[in-house]
C-alpha cells in the first residue's frame, strides 16, 4: 500500500507555512497590530511559552517516530500504527506542536495576520493531510487503527470510555 500522500506539496510546512507567509504579506501592505503596551511582555511570553510547547511536541514525536523506525514523511509508508509516548494522548501531535509553534511566533512578533489566517490553514490541513493520513492509517491497519481512534482524541486528550 502506498503512502497518505502522494503529493511532495501535501506537508505541513506547505498547507500552513503558505498562509503564514500570506500573513507576513498582508502585515506589510495592511498592517495589523495586536494590543501593546503593558500588554507586550505578556503577549511575548505566551508566544514563548507556545513556541517551545510546539518544539516539544514536535520532538517528542519525532523521537517516538525514530524509536518505532517509522518515517515522519507523510509521503513515505508506515509499517505500524505507533501509540506510544507523546502518541497516547495526541494522534497528530506534529500538526499540534506545528500549529502551536505559529500561534506563539505570531504572538510573539506582532502577526495577526497569521491567527487570523490560521483558522483556513486548519481546514486545509485537515482536509489534505489529516483525513488521507486517517484513512490511509485505517485502510492499512485496520481493527488496530479504529481501537486507537477510539482510545486518543485527533488533538489531545484520551477518550474517556
């Protein structure tokens, strides 16, 4: 079975990084600003603090990915549903930890922009990525797959049974 994508344009880095730079676009030709002010450090911190939960995520996935020899390519097959480490509590921890990591910079740099074009990169990215990898993972694995769609929200969190 080949893999979710066959696409090389279908990668995170595609479906949201071109929005981003959309904003980055948008910020220069019809700026935008977030408060500022007494509000500045507080909007640099939480977009701190997003930017290294994203980074961790990111690497906690990667690692169980390495751990497991599976690519973290969604161009490239699978040869097993992994479930363990960052996977038992998120199913889509890179595209999480992606998605955390432009809500901190866009904190953090003044882009409203990117917020406001984050809610159709999401779509995007569940309709190209997300739902291929989802029946590409369900086609292939089966029982196996539906019992961990099952037990792991798509996001974050554990189902509760």
């Amino acid at each position: 079975m080949q893999a979710a994508h066959t696409n090389r344009w279908q990668i995170f880095e595609v479906v949201c990084g071109v929005p981003f730079l959309v904003a980055i676009a948008l910020q220069l030709t019809i700026p935008l600003t977030l408060p500022r002010g007494s509000l500045t450090p507080a909007f640099i911190g939480g977009g701190m603090v997003f930017i290294i939960t994203g980074a961790t995520l990111v690497g906690l996935a990667r690692r169980e990915f390495a751990r497991r020899g599976q690519p973290t390519d969604p161009g490239l097959p699978t040869s097993q549903v992994v479930t363990t480490g960052i996977f038992s509590i998120s199913r889509n921890p890179l595209y999480l930890g992606g998605v955390c990591i432009l809500i901190g910079m866009a904190l953090a740099v003044n882009l409203p922009w990117a917020l406001v074009l984050l809610l159709p990169a999401l779509v995007a990215c569940h309709y190209l990525l997300v739902a291929p990898e989802e029946r590409y993972l369900a086609a292939k694995f089966g029982i196996e797959y539906a019992q961990y769609v099952a037990s792991v929200r798509r996001w974050l969190g554990r189902v509760r049974h």
